[in-house]
C-alpha cells in the first residue's frame, strides 16, 4: 500500500509532524519507532520543566510525550514500534525491519525524518587517558538511572555543562552520589540557565568555567581524573591541575543531529553541524521528504520541537494534496557574525511567513538581532540576554518577506546602548 | 597431564591452539584475563603485512610472508572478515625513493608477490586523497586488512571446539619441573603438561624466566590509534604506510574491515599493561598522518586507543626452547599478526622434533560462521527474521547488530561475559555513538542470558563493574 506519510521516529518531533498531517486532512499515516513504545528521549527525561511555553504548565518528559501519544486514539495513525528503519530513498521507499514483519519495503507520498539526536562521546574530544568502566554519556546514565533503575556511580565528575549533564548532576545527588565537580570548557555553560542554577547551584555542586579534563586514570574503573584550566585557545594551562578522586565521569559535551539515513539518503546536510538542510516549511532538499526536531539542529525546548514539527506535517500534507511549492526566487538565509547555525536556510517566495532559529556564539548582554535584505534592517528586535544555551527566534512576517528585494538576508546578532 | 600447555591466548596462543587441536591432544590454554585476545592482539593496525619490511634472514622475515598466505585461508575458513587491499609505501622525497627501492629488494628476497613501484601519477589515479607531495610509492597487493580479535577468537573458539581446555581467569604465578613435564601454578589451580608453549605477549620474558636464566627482555611500546567513523573510512583504499625509520613502519592511514579509517601509530617506551592514551602521543599521530592524506577530518574521530608491543631486546622474534620441552614464542611484535600462524605452524613442528606425538584428528572440525546480519541480502534477511525474530530487533542502531547476534555471541564456544566480549564478537558498541545506545540494552541481554544480575555485568575485565547498586540504595559516604 502507498501511506500518505511515513514518519520516521516517535518521539516528540514525530508525533507532532503526523497530527498535524492528520489535521490538515492526511489519511494514511504510519509513525515508525525503533524503541519498543513511543515517546522517544521523553520517556527518560523524568524531571519536569517541559511545556511551558505549549500546554503552559509544566510537565515530566513522560507526561509531555503520553499528551501527544493519548492524541492519537481515534486519529487512524499507526503507529509501529519496535521497527529499525535501514534506509529512506529518494523516491520515499523505507526499507525497515521487525522481528514480527521482517525486512519490508513501505511506500509513501511523503516521509518526514524525525530521528533525533545523539551524544558526542568521549572519542569525539580525544581525552587522554586509560579506558575503565566509569565513563559514560550523560544520556547513556540517564537510561541507566530512570528507566532501569540503577545507579552508574558514587562520587561523579560531569564534563560539560549541557542540559542533560546538568540534569543529571542533579539527578545523581538525589540518588545518594556525590557530584565532585561540573567542569566546562568554554567560558559560558552550553545549558539553560535555570538549570545551572536548579541543578548545580541549588546543590552547591561547583561549575568549573575554562576548564577541561586532561586526564582519566583507573584500570578497571575509573579511579580519578585531573581537570585544568585552559586558556583563551582552549588548550590546558600546566600548573592549574585539580585531581579528583571519582568512580565515574559523565560526558555532556554536545549532541550531534542522527543522519545516517539523510546522508546515505543523498539528502543535503551541513557538514558543521550534521544537521539537515530544510527550507521554511521544513522541506529537505529533496521535494516530498521533510525533516524536523533535532535532526535538524538541537533544540533547547521540546515546545520548540513541537512547533517545528507541526510545520513538517502540515507542510507535507500541504505536498500530498497541492504538490510542491516553487522554488524558484528562493530567499536565502545567511549568518551574520557571531550566529550559528540558522534554520532554515531557505525560504520559499510564497511562504506565508517563515520562523528563524538560531543561536548566538558567545553571551550578550543588552543587544539586538538584526535582519537585513542588503543594507536595508527589515526587522530589529532587542534582547536583554542571549546565550550560545538558548536558541533565538525571530518571525517574519508575510509583509516582510515581500519586503525582501535581493534573493538572501543575513541575521546578525549585535550589543546596543541601553 | 595435558599434552601441551600454552601459556596466553593472543593472536600467537590461539594460533598455536587452532594448530594443535587438529592432533589428538590434550591440550590446555591459560589465559590472565576474563576473555581471549584481549592485549596486544585486540589494540593494533589490523593489518595483515605483505612482509617486505622485515630484514631478511630474520625471524620476522621467516614467518611473514607464509603467515600472510596462511591468515588468509584461515579467515576464509573460519569466517573472519579479512580484505586483501593491497598497500603503498610513501615516499617525499629522493632520498626516501632509494628507501622504497630497499624495501622492494627486501620483498623480493623475502618471497613477496607482484610489488610495484608507483610514480606519482599512479598514486593519484589510485589514491586521490594522498598528498600530492608523494613522488613514488611501492604497491604490495598481497598486504591485507583483518578484524584481529576475531581472527584470534576464531582460531581459539575452534581449538575448544575440537576439544582443547581454555582457563580464564588463571594468571600465572610460578612454573616448576614436574614429573614427565612442567607443572604451572596460576591463580586459579595447577596445571601439568608434557610440553609448554610461553605465548605471554608482553610477558613472555616473564614467563621465560620463571623456567631459565634470562636471555632476553620485553621493553614495552606503546602505538597510540584514532578511530573515525565510516564516513570518513573510504578517504583511502590501500594501507598508506610512510618509510620505515628506527621507530618501526611510522604512521599509517587504513580502512578497516567494518569500514572505519584507522589512524595510527606512534612508538613510545610505555609499561607493560599501560594502554592510556596520550595528548603528546595524539598530536605527533595526527600531524604525521596529515603529510599522508592531508584531509582527513579528525572531528569524526570515534574512539582512540593504545597498543603495546612486545619487543624483544634482540630485535627480532625470540623463537626457541627455554628449556627442555619449553617452547619460548616471544618478542611478538610487529608483524606478529601476520605471522602469527606461520609461527603456530612452525611450533608444531618443533614440538614435534621433541618427541611430541601427531596424530591427526579424523573429526577435526575447521570451519565457522558468523552471521552478520547486516551483510544479508533483503531476501537472507527476511529468511532469518522467519527463523529467529530476535534477528528482526536492531539493538546496536550504529553498526546495525541484531538482538539475534547478540544471543548468537553469548552461546559461542567461548562465551563472554563483559560488554566489550560482547562487542568483540557482535560488534555492538563499535560505532559512532561508542555503545551509548546500546549499552544498556546489551547489558540487559548478557544479565538475562548469562543468568546473573545487572551489578555483575563488566564492561571488559574482571573489576571493571558498570553499576553500583540498584538507585535509592545508598550512596557516596
């Protein structure tokens, strides 16, 4: 049979994306999952904070995933866990096995790629040392602790100030572990700040700024690391070693964008972040197959993940039933100095409106974010703080897009005069 | 009384263990770790030399070129993946061409098959991504690309398979004259044999000593690795080596068998069981591995890691009886993997000429196979999903290992019973995400299988616990 949809992941991302292509009036939509139920990293997620800014309360991981799953009673989309997806081609062929199904060929008129992200490990960043149990991803611990119920380790080092390591700083004392030491390498956390302050300071858990680990030492376990400070290029500084004697070392030092598949897909990536290429509507470079959540870049809220994936589902229900949107006089968009990497990267002329993502490369007190067609501003917004932690949002209106003369605008980030 | 006693199972013990159990033998195999092949032979190149570089008239020389043709049957039998690629020697400059040269008389008197010598636009046509300042190179087709630890396992899980006895877990404290043979004391009972081969890798001296007066040392070396995952594993087709200096065959870029880029070694003086991995060590393997493949993209690095070599101080192999009816297989380095069967080979036949009795087996078992479910085609795929379900549930996303492989590793002849045992066998954890995912999964199936609890599953050897308790249990004092 030929779905209208094929979603390929269940977590937030992917549940979002086939609501709102049943919403728009898609009928056939199958959600594949490769973890025995849906949800995603949700269901490992137990702290709360998440839905703020969707549902406007504050929800656990769990319970923000079980609102989208309980959506979809009634709705006809199926769902079919337990799945691993081997490869997506061009013309939207899923090649994905079961243990019940076997090896099988599904078709679609459209296919939205939700598979998420995983963690950098500690190959990624080369720390020295011997190679003992003990050291582990923050996700990986995080598994261990919430959904199998063990612990990981008593006394703990976190490199890296990203939100799950933070989270997990907090997590792990609460457990009975003593967390030694949060320890960053650049000068600002890579985490939200409410959680520095709820996870770390809450329990007067010490942040090491400017500072990485030099070594890891243990045969069998780990025994202790020794942590320096480093300087303005990021390479230790001899005579600032603290020792710490630890059993474990848990890793929140980035997550990277899961695609394989897109890649092997011959779908377009950037090769900095390994995210996908998407337009406004959240199209990939290849018309029919979209792509949102954090496989697009790592977000910072679930909220924001859900936002972008009602636009893929909307979007693709959008192809399914009108075909593709013209992508001719497509407006690209460019990073100015001191943004990262910006979604999208293109918009289409006949897009009603298009949302930027982005985030700032190093901390700004009070300043803007400008928009520029050329030399002309088509928006400047102000902004009391923005943080390389948090991503930053800018709208632009239907009105301001057709404002747009030259073919590319370029999003800078900038401090102003009070 | 066993017939023979090998002492160590790396890639020389277990070879030497394939060997002798095609003979009706009793045959014992006493390893320190919690699992085979888990020093030297699991931390190397994975490179199957073509066996040009040894001086000839060595010992090295001897076992080099026939252990690269006998590895390669072996694999082929026993199911172990093993490419023959070819490999190129670079050389910079003039000076390095008459290097090259050198090397090709080496070959030649060494009995190495088809070498060529390149010039620069070959390597080009060949090898886009090698640096352009490469002015010739030698080609050896014959050298290879081997997953070694499972080419180790292979040949140790068919020696039980025929019957000889593997002991874990039993490190060797002393070894004394026994009535009719020696008698070895480890850590875990005694073991009596007619014959002894002292296949200890890093501690062969060790193990030397305790039967005869020193003759040779161990001086340990240590080569440190990156490991990049499969995008980066086509950047070259070949083994590119650079010119050999005193400090041994210099820095190689590789693929490997599972479709990874291998980089490395360096060569530092390091202990004997000291595998950490250094910053100094890291900077000199990637700075020299540039001037190879200038674009290699080290952000792609997955994993590093550290072999030691087991040089001896003669410079060569020590291959000989410390005593009487002691067999010293010692000094194993490079190019021990490749010759490690040469070398079996050729210990059978000295123990032989010792009086050791060969009487071939009539139901000698020499094959293997290892189902990579991977590698199916759709219809084998759907084929042994209909068989077994639990091959329809990928559990390692990377690698794309199946619960079925999983349960597959953990009733092999040689069960393990860590994560990374699990890993040598499966491959799980082997990808990009370093068993992040899968990790706790597979723990879950080796506790299930192996019939003990989550706290008693290793990461690799004894001590090396993952979990410390169930959580609300008590923490940190």
């Amino acid at each position: 049979m030929m779905y209208d949809l094929i979603v390929v992941g269940g977590g937030p991302a992917g549940l979002a994306a086939a609501l709102a292509a049943k919403e728009k009036g898609l009928d056939s939509i199958l959600i594949i999952e490769r973890d025995s139920q849906l949800g995603g990293i949700l269901n490992q997620c137990i702290h709360n904070g998440f839905g703020l800014h969707y549902f406007k309360e504050e929800l656990t991981g769990p319970e923000y995933a079980g609102r989208f799953i309980k959506m979809l009673e009634g709705t006809g989309i199926k769902a079919m866990c337990d799945t691993m997806v081997l490869a997506v081609t061009q013309d939207k062929k899923i090649h994905c096995i079961n243990p019940t199904d076997g090896y099988q060929v599904l078709e679609a008129k459209s296919i939205v790629l939700a598979m998420g992200c995983r963690e950098r490990t500690r190959g990624a960043i080369s720390i020295p040392g011997t190679r003992p149990a003990g050291v582990l991803t923050a996700g990986a611990a995080q598994r261990f602790v919430n959904i199998e119920g063990h612990m990981v380790g008593k006394r703990v080092v976190i490199l890296g100030s990203g939100d799950i390591g933070l989270i997990m700083a907090r997590r792990m004392t609460l457990e009975g572990a003593k967390v030694l030491a949060c320890v960053e390498l650049m000068p600002y956390s890579g985490g939200l700040q409410r959680n520095i302050v709820q996870c770390l300071n809450d329990f007067d858990i010490p942040l090491y700024l400017s500072h990485t680990i030099t070594e890891i030492r243990g045969k069998n376990r780990v025994e202790g690391v020794t942590i320096a400070k480093v300087g303005p290029d990021r390479k230790p500084i001899e005579g600032t070693e603290i020792d710490f004697d630890c059993d474990t070392v848990l890793l929140s030092v980035g997550l990277i964008p899961e695609n394989e598949l897109t890649r092997n897909a011959g779908i377009d990536i950037d090769i900095r972040t390994n995210g996908v290429v998407v337009w406004e509507n959240m199209e990939t470079s290849v018309p029919g197959i979209f792509a949102s959540g954090n496989v697009v870049h790592v977000h910072d809220l679930v909220d924001y993940v859900t936002g972008e994936s009602q636009k893929a589902g909307r979007a693709a229900a959008e192809y399914v039933k009108q075909g593709m949107r013209s992508r001719e006089h497509a407006i690209s968009v460019n990073e100015g100095k001191d943004v990262g990497f910006i979604v999208p990267l293109k918009i289409h002329r006949e897009a009603m409106d298009a949302e930027i993502f982005f985030r700032v490369r190093r901390i700004f007190e009070t300043s803007a974010i400008v928009v520029k067609d050329g030399d002309k501003v088509l928006a400047h917004l102000k902004r009391a703080h923005m943080a390389p932690g948090e991503m930053e949002r800018v709208k632009l209106s239907r009105s301001l897009l057709d404002a747009i003369e030259g073919d590319e605008i370029t999003v800078y980030a900038e401090e102003v005069e009070e | 009384m066993y017939d023979v006693a090998i002492i160590g199972c790396g890639i020389t013990g277990s070879a030497c263990a394939y060997f002798l159990s095609k003979y009706s033998l009793k045959i014992a195999i006493i390893e320190k770790k919690n699992d085979v092949c888990c020093g030297t032979t699991r931390a190397n190149s994975a490179i199957i030399h073509a066996g040009y570089d040894p001086i000839p008239g060595t010992l090295c020389a001897k076992y080099n070129v026939r252990g690269n043709l006998l590895t390669k049957e072996i694999c082929k039998k026993l199911d172990v993946l093993c490419k023959e690629i070819g490999s190129l020697v670079l050389a910079f400059s003039d000076e390095e061409k008459e290097t090259l040269k050198e090397l090709y008389e080496r070959g030649i008197k060494n009995g190495v098959p088809d070498m060529e010598i390149w010039d620069g636009d070959r390597i080009r046509r060949e090898e886009p991504n090698v640096s352009e300042n490469a002015v010739a190179a030698l080609y050896a087709p014959t050298a290879a690309i081997v997953n070694p630890w499972e080419y180790g396992l292979a040949m140790a899980e068919t020696a039980v398979r025929n019957g000889a006895e593997l002991m874990l877990n039993s490190e060797v404290k002393s070894i004394s004259k026994a009535d009719g043979g020696w008698k070895i004391e480890t850590g875990s009972g005694s073991v009596e044999a007619k014959y002894v081969i002292n296949a200890a890798g890093v501690y062969t001296d060790i193990i030397h000593n305790m039967v005869a007066d020193k003759s040779f040392e161990i001086i340990p070396n240590a080569g440190e690795y990156y490991l990049l995952d499969k995008c980066e594993g086509e950047r070259v087709s070949h083994v590119i080596f650079q010119c050999p200096d005193k400090n041994g065959k210099g820095v190689l870029v590789a693929p490997t068998v599972h479709g990874n880029l291998i980089v490395g070694p360096n060569a530092v003086d390091s202990d004997r069981d000291d595998t950490a991995t250094r910053t100094a060590s890291l900077d000199f393997v990637r700075t020299s591995a540039v001037k190879s493949v200038p674009s290699i993209n080290f952000r792609e690095n997955i994993r590093n890691f550290t072999g030691v070599r087991a040089n001896a101080d003669t410079g060569d192999f020590v291959i000989g009886f410390a005593a009487e009816n002691f067999l010293d297989l010692a000094g194993i380095k490079s190019p021990g993997l490749s010759a490690a069967p040469a070398i079996a080979e050729d210990a059978v036949r000295m123990l032989k000429e010792k009086g050791l009795e060969l009487r071939e087996k009539e139901n000698f078992i020499d094959t293997r196979r290892h189902l990579r479910f991977n590698e199916l085609s759709d219809e084998k795929k759907n084929e042994v999903i209909a068989r077994n379900p639990l091959y329809g549930r990928v559990v390692c996303r990377c690698e794309t290992i199946t619960e079925g492989e999983i349960v597959d590793a953990l009733a092999s002849p040689i069960k393990p019973v860590s994560l990374d045992g699990v890993k040598r066998r499966a491959g799980t954890g082997m990808g990009r995400c370093q068993g992040g995912f899968c990790g706790p999964k597979v723990l879950e199936i080796i506790a299930r299988s192996n019939n003990i609890t989550f706290e008693d599953v290793l990461q690799d050897d004894t001590g090396s616990y993952i979990l410390t308790g169930e959580t609300k249990n008590g923490g940190a004092k």
